[in-house]
C-alpha cells in the first residue's frame, strides 16, 4: 500500500502494485481499458484520489513490457534522461497507457496508430494552429478506428473516425517512412508527440 494526501489533507492508502502482468491479473486489463488505473476514496470526504505514478506493465503473451512514468517525466523523457534496456518501452502519463492498452486490446499495431496520428494532427494543427492538440486512440467500432482530440476547444473532445483502409495504409507506410520517423518509432518512447518538441527544441 502507498500513502497519498487528499486535498482535504487527510491520507489515502492505496494499493500500487509493483508488477502488473496482465495475462495474470486480467482485472487490470479490464480496469486499464475502461480508464481507471490508480484510484482511492478518501474515507474522510469522499473525494476519489488518482494519483499518477510509475508502474511497470508486462502482457507477456503480447511481447509487452512497459514502464509507465507520470506527466511530469515527459520533457526528462523527450531529453534523453530516462533511459531503460529493450525490449521494455516507456509511455508517459495513464492517458497513454490507456491507449496503448485499447490499441493492443483490439489487435491493433501501435505504430501504425502513430502514423495515423501524425495525419490527424497535421489536419487539426492547420484549424486551430495556436491549440496544444493531443490524439489519442480510443476504440474500434464497426470497421472504423475512433480518436479523440483534445484542446480543439476549452472544455471540448473531438470525435474523428477513420477506417480500417486508413489504418492498413498506415501499415503499408511503415516500410517508407524517413530516418528520422522511423528511429522514433522504434525508439524506448513511441510517440509522434515527441516531433513537436525536436522542432521547437532542434539546435
């Protein structure tokens, strides 16, 4: 059990588990995928506490192993200080998490999401060029790959579905993309997000 303070100042045990495989501990691929990772009630107002901290995620029968880092990671990350060993890869912050899980929960190639990713973010970038805009993969519903998109507008998520033939081109590109997507997709961290940064921060 490990110790948080809720903003009523009183303190929340909750249980963080050290390893969470889950070929073994199934709940957790049920909670993940629904959203909830870390939570607690606070015994004293009732108020649920989700703390965001690291965790280690192995789903063995789909050669995963993840090690999850809070939000506050993510510059770290982006810099070059969080290094770990392969095959383990790094995500950052439990809305990615949740992602990730939901992408290799429907079969899904989490690459190839990416790319799919960095289209959704170039149209939306030329709409609303000054919002901090994240996509994330949320589910596969009747042939079509749902993401939302987040910071469009205050207080506002947008739906955007795309088929499955978007998807299986996104596959197909894999084999052309450039160096420099390429070492970032195969890369501890994943993620598309990261280009922003290297253009904002390239020397």
């Amino acid at each position: 059990m490990s110790s948080f303070t809720c903003p009523c100042e009183m303190s929340v045990e909750i249980d963080v588990p050290d390893l969470i495989d889950l070929d073994t501990m199934s709940v957790w691929l049920d909670r993940i995928s629904s959203g909830d990772v870390i939570t607690g009630k606070c015994g004293s107002c009732g108020s649920v506490i989700q703390p965001e901290v690291a965790l280690r995620i192995k789903w063995p029968s789909k050669q995963v192993d993840l090690l999850v880092l809070p939000e506050l990671e993510r510059i770290s990350v982006y810099r070059g200080k969080c290094k770990v060993e392969n095959p383990t890869e790094i995500v950052i912050g439990y809305p990615e998490l949740i992602e990730r899980i939901r992408i290799l929960r429907d079969g899904l190639d989490p690459q190839a999401c990416e790319i799919m990713k960095l289209y959704i973010y170039a149209q939306a970038e030329t709409q609303v060029p000054e919002a901090q805009l994240v996509v994330l993969y949320h589910a596969l519903h009747d042939g079509h790959l749902e993401f939302r998109i987040l910071g469009m507008k205050a207080g506002q998520t947008g739906i955007l579905r795309l088929p499955l033939s978007s998807y299986e081109r996104a596959q197909k590109q894999k084999k052309n993309l450039d160096k420099r997507l390429k070492e970032l997709l195969s890369g501890s961290y994943r993620s598309v997000r990261t280009i922003g940064f290297m253009e904002d921060y390239q020397d």
